[in-house]
C-alpha cells in the first residue's frame, strides 16, 4: 500500500507540468496501480501471484477510504485537457470518469452493504483456487495464508451486512435464504472434505511426501480450528440476526429511495439514458415478436397444443434430456469442437488464446446458472474456460446446449474477451474489463451467428435459440417489474414460464438471479439490440461492399466500450468504407 500512495503523491506533484496525454496516462497507470493493490482477488484472476497470500479488505473503513481516493482520482482526471488527447486516449478518459462516477455512485447509495447473495459472497472464495496453478510451495502457503485470513475477512462481512441493517439497505430474504445451505455444503464431513482443502489432495511434482503431508496437516488445522468455526458462526449470524432483517419485497425499489437507485443501476448496466419504463416496454415488444417465431418452429413440427403445452412437452419429454451428468458433459464437448472451425467465415482476426470446457464445482453448481465464461488470465498462464452446469441432467435440455456454448465460448464470450485481452496499446483497465452492455450484447449476438456457422438445423435447436433470445427478452420485463414497478418474485416466475420454454429449476435461479442482482439482467438485450442495430445500418449503406469479417473485426477492435462510444464508432467506420 505504501508503493501505490507514493505513486499517487509523486502523480500529484508531477502531473501539474506535464502534458496532457502524459498526464492522463500517468493518472490511468496510477489508478490500475490502485486498483490492484485493493483487490488481491482480481490479481488472482489476472494470472498475478503476486498477492495470493491474501484478500481485499472489506472493511467499513476500508470502503470509506476507497472512496475518497476515487475522488481524487476523479478530480485529477476532470483536470485533463481531453481536446489534447488522441482518440483511444479520449476514449479511456470518458470510460474512466465514467467508471469512478458510478463507483462513488454505489458508495453513496449504499450498495456496499448488500455485498452477499446467493451468487456471490465469501461462501463462494473457494472457487478462486481454479485460477492458482498449484506449481511450487509458495502456491500450497499462499493458499494457507488466505485460508487462516478468512475469519477475519467473515468478520468484515459481517459488519457490512450489520451497518446494511442499520441503513436500512439488505438483501432480499428470498435470495440470503439460500446462503445457509450453501454454507452447510463447506462444512459437510471433516476438515480434508472442504472445497478449501481441494488444492492439498493433489502433490506437486517439486514437492517431496514428507513436505506434502506436512502442508496437508497445517491446511486440515486451519480449516477445522479457524475457517470452519467462523463459517458456523457466519452461518448463525445470517440465520439469527440478518435473514430477520432482510426486506420481505423481492424488488430494491422497496428500499428508501430506491426507484431512484434502480434508475441508476438500469443506466450504469445499460450505458444508455433509458429510463425503466422505456425498457420494460421495449421488452414487451421483444417478446411478442419472439412469440411469433416460436408458433412457426411449433408449427413446422406439427404440435397441436398451444405454446404453453409446447413449452411443458419440452421440459418434462425425456428425449430432450440427458440421463447422467457424464453424458450431459461429453456433449458439451463436442458441441465445442464444432464451433471452432466455423469461426474463419465471420473473423478476420481470431485470439491465440484457446478456452476449455468444465464442469461448474458441485459446491455452486445447484444454486447458480445453467453456465458461465472464466476469462483467460492476463498474462497468458491461463486459458479461458467455458463451465457448464451439471446439476440435475434432467432439467438441462439438449435443444439449448448449441445456442449456450455460441454464447458462453465462441464466437461469444471466449472470442470477444480473449481478443480485448489482446489489444495492444490500450490501458489495463480497458483491455481486462469493459462494459457489461458490450459483453453480454455481443454474446447475444453472438448466439444468432449460430445460424451462419450451420448450427440450429433441428427445429428443437432453432426453438433452443429461440427461447435463449425470449429469455433475455423477459429479463427486460421482470427486471423492470421487480425492482421498479413492484412485481412480486412469483408474477416475475409466471411471466418468465408463461414465455420461454426453460426448465423450472433454470426459471427459478434466473428470477432470484435478477432479484440478487438488480439492473445487470437488462445489459444483455439492449447491447444486442445494438449491435444488430449497427450491422443493419452497414449492410444498408454499404450493400453488396458490406463484409461481414470486417465489421466485426472493427467492433471488436476497442473492447467492450459503452454503446454510445461504440455506435460512434461504427458510424465512422461505415464512412470510411464508402468512401
């Protein structure tokens, strides 16, 4: 900490006699400096060891403290001559106003204090060891160290969800009622059943037995003296003291002011000035053109019934389903050695960085998603993975597994972010993260360019395709009526049933998702409503000189910026190309 305060005062002094450009860089240099040193985890992520030997702190202070220093920063950058800077400099300097601005925004609001749901918290830190290659010594006692550090870090979670009390600002009980159990799945059987121990019950080829066994020694001591009596005690707090707290109304609008905080927090996700009427209605519109196309796919396989029998016959028909989870990962597989190939057709340019396919840790895996991305570490030590859920293989329908690999690896997720990783001459910051607008539009574009790689050809695939694109678009509708106009959690599921052709169970996790995760449901269909937006607006000007390879190439080209920037953008391309 004392490096980067250094930094920060050397930064003040120097930046009033430097130029511009130098000035803006060295405040962007300073600020990624920062940011690492507050968050040990996302140096995990990134493939830096450097801090694997402990956490960010999450303390009252430490929260305080974080956001003073972000007003700092963003005086320094409101200081900047922006007319003196390059256009990717520009650029940056916006995204990092704007990130800082929404950041202090969160603070003020008091987001911070509802840091736990049922997808995130401390219940879920043992999932980091994924990004650890466990290589040396050192690897096994960082590990430790996090290990005995986590009471302490419990006890700093426990004074933000105390203060959250006294604020009035807690999660929705329906969503913390989970936590428990998650809780009693890492505290199932002795100290060596831990999901924390995992790391220990494989030896590194450098290590001997003897220094092996000792490491497995201190790690159960740790766990079953320290972690695991802290967990219990966590457990018992939440149960005891914050579940009776938290707010009985699923939406956070029921919170004081909290209409306006979800105005925020629907602008924030969607990098656009869209009120939640706006939204709510243009989901609407999405969903009854989407209906349309699914009575056709119905139709074409001549089924009698209406669209919600339709719906039922795919959910409870066991031809649909796999009947083991082995089965359910071997055909993710496959369906992933398929898409690779198909890539050069609509890429110019393709990342070297490859991904792989796992399976989601059984510790999660019943209260989480049907899949999600890991990214590649920054420094290339690692690849990106695809991990799928496979928890309950009855309810994870075949027809949906091409549409959800488009999306989650290629040409989705693994492509848009291992290229961004790639770009060379942008900060850190831009080429590491991005907007949530960008990501999760492009991957749902990204799901209909299944059809140009001869995907989709089963009417049940095409249907598939088609209930992922209603399910985003129903996230524009319940998440909307959850958290600004008031629906309850079970409106918000029979919406969602009466829709889209997923399983209960998936049904489910995804309205409690939104519930725990107010506003970030809504980036998905409005990014790629964008983006189509954008690419029908180049085939138009440029007719029969439109290439496909190299608007995407060029879309792809800035990283996951808003979609302001990103429109401006493909409109100076589009320009340029008649020209």
């Amino acid at each position: 900490m004392k490096s980067v305060l250094f930094a920060l005062l050397v930064l003040g002094a120097s930046c009033a006699v430097a130029a511009p450009a130098d000035r803006f860089n060295a405040i962007v240099d300073a600020h990624w400096s920062w940011t690492l040193e507050q968050s040990p985890q996302l140096r995990t992520y990134l493939g830096d060891t450097g801090a694997n030997d402990r956490w960010g702190d999450m303390s009252l202070a430490a929260h305080a403290q974080r956001d003073a220093q972000r007003a700092d920063f963003l005086t320094q950058l409101e200081a900047v001559d922006v007319d003196a800077l390059n256009e990717q400099q520009q650029l940056s300097h916006a995204m990092l106003l704007r990130r800082l601005r929404s950041e202090r925004s969160e603070y003020a609001l008091g987001l911070y204090l509802m840091p736990i749901n049922m997808r995130s918290g401390p219940q879920h830190l043992h999932t980091l060891q994924e990004r650890v290659t466990f290589n040396s010594e050192r690897d096994y006692r960082d590990w430790l160290q996090r290990l005995q550090q986590l009471p302490q870090l419990l006890a700093e979670y426990r004074a933000l969800l105390q203060e959250g009390i006294r604020q009035e600002r807690t999660q929705a009980r329906v969503v913390m009622e989970r936590v428990p159990a998650q809780i009693d799945r890492l505290l199932a059987g002795e100290a060596e059943d831990s999901p924390f121990y995992k790391p220990f019950n494989s030896a590194t080829a450098g290590l001997d037995e003897a220094r092996m066994a000792e490491l497995r020694r201190e790690a159960s001591v740790v766990i079953a003296r320290g972690l695991n009596p802290a967990l219990a005690e966590f457990r018992e707090f939440l149960l005891t003291t914050y579940l009776p707290a938290c707010r009985e109304q699923p939406g956070i609008g029921s919170l004081p002011e909290g209409k306006a905080l979800y105005r925020f927090l629907a602008g924030y996700f969607t990098t656009t000035d869209m009120t939640p009427e706006a939204i709510h209605e243009v989901g609407k519109a999405e969903v009854a053109r989407l209906l349309e196309e699914m009575e056709d796919v119905k139709r074409s396989v001549g089924f009698a019934g209406d669209l919600q029998a339709f719906n039922t016959f795919l959910r409870s028909d066991p031809q649909f389903y796999y009947n083991s989870p082995e089965a359910l990962f071997e055909g993710y597989l496959a369906i992933a050695k398929r898409l690779d190939p198909q890539l050069v057709q609509l890429f110019g340019k393709l990342p070297r960085m490859p991904y792989g396919v796992r399976p989601i840790p059984d510790t999660i895996a019943p209260d989480t998603t049907t899949a999600y991305y890991s990214r590649p570490a920054a420094n290339g030590t690692q690849p990106g993975y695809y991990y799928v859920n496979l928890y309950r293989p009855e309810v994870r329908p075949k027809y949906e597994m091409e549409v959800l690999s488009v999306h989650e690896a290629v040409p989705g997720h693994h492509l848009q972010i291992a290229l961004a990783q790639e770009l060379e001459g942008l900060p850190l910051f831009r080429t590491t993260g991005g907007e949530t607008a960008f990501i999760e539009g492009w991957g749902l574009y990204a799901e209909r360019l299944g059809y140009q790689m001869g995907l989709y050809t089963d009417p049940y695939s095409r249907y598939g395709q088609l209930t992922y694109d209603m399910w985003r678009a129903v996230r524009l509708v319940v998440d909307t009526g959850i958290h600004y106009f008031g629906w309850s959690r079970q409106e918000a599921i029979d919406y969602f049933t009466a829709h889209a052709g997923k399983s209960e169970a998936d049904i489910v996790n995804e309205i409690d998702r939104y519930i725990g995760w107010p506003g970030q449901a809504l980036a998905y269909k409005i990014g790629q409503l964008k983006i189509l937006a954008l690419r029908e607006r180049a085939e138009d000007a440029l007719g029969d000189a439109f290439d496909i390879r190299a608007f995407h190439d060029h879309l792809l080209g800035a990283g996951a910026i808003p979609l302001d920037a990103l429109e401006r953008r493909m409109d100076a391309w589009i320009a340029n190309q008649r020209s």
